[in-house]
C-alpha cells in the first residue's frame, strides 16, 4: 500500500467516527417524536458535541447543554455549534456531572459510557445521573455492547477499545445497574453503522490517538507497545481486520 492509500484508509476510519453511519441523526429523530418534546437536555462526555448538536437540529429541545472534561474537545463543539448555528440552543462546557446542579428532562451518553468509566463505578454514575434527572425524564444509553459483536473483526474492534483502558459493561450489567438506580429501560434499539473494516495500521493508530486521548484527560501513558502485543492472537483470528463502533444499541430509561 502507498503512503496515499495509507492516508486514504486512515481518513476514512476518522470520517465513519464524524458520520457513524447516520446514527447520530436517527437516534436524535426517534427521541424528536417523545410526546411533549425533550425539554432541557444535558448530554455527558459530549466530546466535540456531535450527538448534541444533532438533538439540537430536530428542534425538539428547548435546551441542549452538553458537558466534557477535555476542553480540546469543547473548544471544537463550540466551533461547529457557530457553524451549524445552534449556538441559541446548545452550549457546551468543560465540566463534569459533579459540577452540574440543574435538574433536565433527557439525559444522554452518546458511546461516552466505556469512557466515563474508567474513572468511576458504574452504580455511582447512574446514581449521579438519576439525581440529575427531572422526575418524569429519560436517560438515553446509546453504544456498543461486547456481546452484540457478530464476528471476530467485531470482537477485536471491542478488544481495541478494552485494551486501551475503556470499560465495556454487557447490556444486561446496564440494565441491573439502571435498576438499582431506580430506573428502568422502556425502549431498546440496535443500528448497524455500516463500519468498514480497518487493517493493523489504523488499529495501531487508533491505539496511539486514544493514548494521547486518556493522557489528556489525565490518564497514565500506556503501554502501547505491549497492548498490540497482547492483541496478536485476536489480530490473527480476525485475519488483520477490525470493525470499529459497528454496532450501536440504544436504550431508554426512565424512572421505575
């Protein structure tokens, strides 16, 4: 392959990340029909705010506050929100939950919860997100469950994401931890989005980004070297390929 062809490929595999296939924007146009609206919304580890601006563009919100702690990454949300114009309705900040005192009506963690994770136990994050939660709103939980992978590229796009220190609950520890939250799903839907397979280079690079990605964040520099060393009978069983975010499941909870 050439070095055109490598930077091609490695294009692509950041583009499928900004356009997921479409699902941002069709999980946003399925929340747009909740009777009443979505009211004020506060979505967590918002990153550059991509699933945030896309509920901000159905105008079924009245707010849309999205919150990270990296402020490369809201810095950038800003940046699209003025260009989408969507600024009257999204804004963005480098918070985190703790630091949020409001109360909303929709709640959303758009593929934020294996990151959101890493810092804190998965009952004490729910619990922090119900107290956020007004007493008649929804929490929407849209990503990829580790049992969902329908083959070995799919698997070893999930061993990517593990071994770089992201956690990746099953749907079913979710929705135990939903319940003892106080909440319970109401509604689950799964969207494929059309991921291409990617090759060892963008694997490798993957893992260096997300590395930077967590340090950034305060993380420990891992080992990276030794990570794709580990990863070497996966690789194999997938013949050199990984599907990255292929699947997305999307829940809805709402208080029990």
């Amino acid at each position: 392959m050439n070095t055109l062809e490598e930077r091609s490929e490695a294009q692509a595999a950041a583009l499928h990340y900004v356009r997921m296939g479409g699902v941002r924007e069709r999980v946003a146009a399925v929340l747009a029909r909740t009777p009443g609206g979505l009211g004020r919304v506060l979505d967590i580890g918002t990153g550059e705010g991509l699933f945030a601006l896309a509920v901000a563009a159905t105008g079924a919100a009245e707010t849309v506050f999205g919150i990270d702690p990296h402020e490369g990454c809201i810095v950038n949300a800003r940046r699209i929100a003025r260009h989408r114009e969507l600024e009257a309705v999204c804004r963005f900040e480098a918070v985190t939950l703790d630091r949020v005192s409001d109360d909303f009506d929709t709640i959303t963690l758009f593929l934020a919860l294996p990151d959101l994770l890493r810092g804190i136990d998965i009952d004490p994050l729910f619990e922090s997100v119900a107290a956020r939660l007004a007493p008649a709103g929804r929490l929407v939980i849209a990503g990829g469950f580790p049992e969902s992978a329908g083959d070995a590229t799919e698997a070893l796009g999930f061993a990517l994401h593990r071994a770089i220190g992201y956690v990746l609950p099953t749907r079913a520890d979710v929705q135990a931890a939903l319940g003892r939250a106080g909440l319970e799903v109401t509604e689950h839907r799964s969207d494929d989005t059309g991921a291409e397979p990617i090759g060892p280079r963008e694997m490798a690079e993957f893992l260096l980004r997300e590395n930077s990605y967590a340090m950034a964040r305060g993380a420990a520099a891992a080992d990276v070297s030794g990570i794709w060393d580990d990863l070497g009978p996966a690789v194999m069983q997938a013949h050199g390929r990984a599907r990255m975010d292929a699947r997305i499941d999307t829940l809805v909870a709402m208080r029990m």
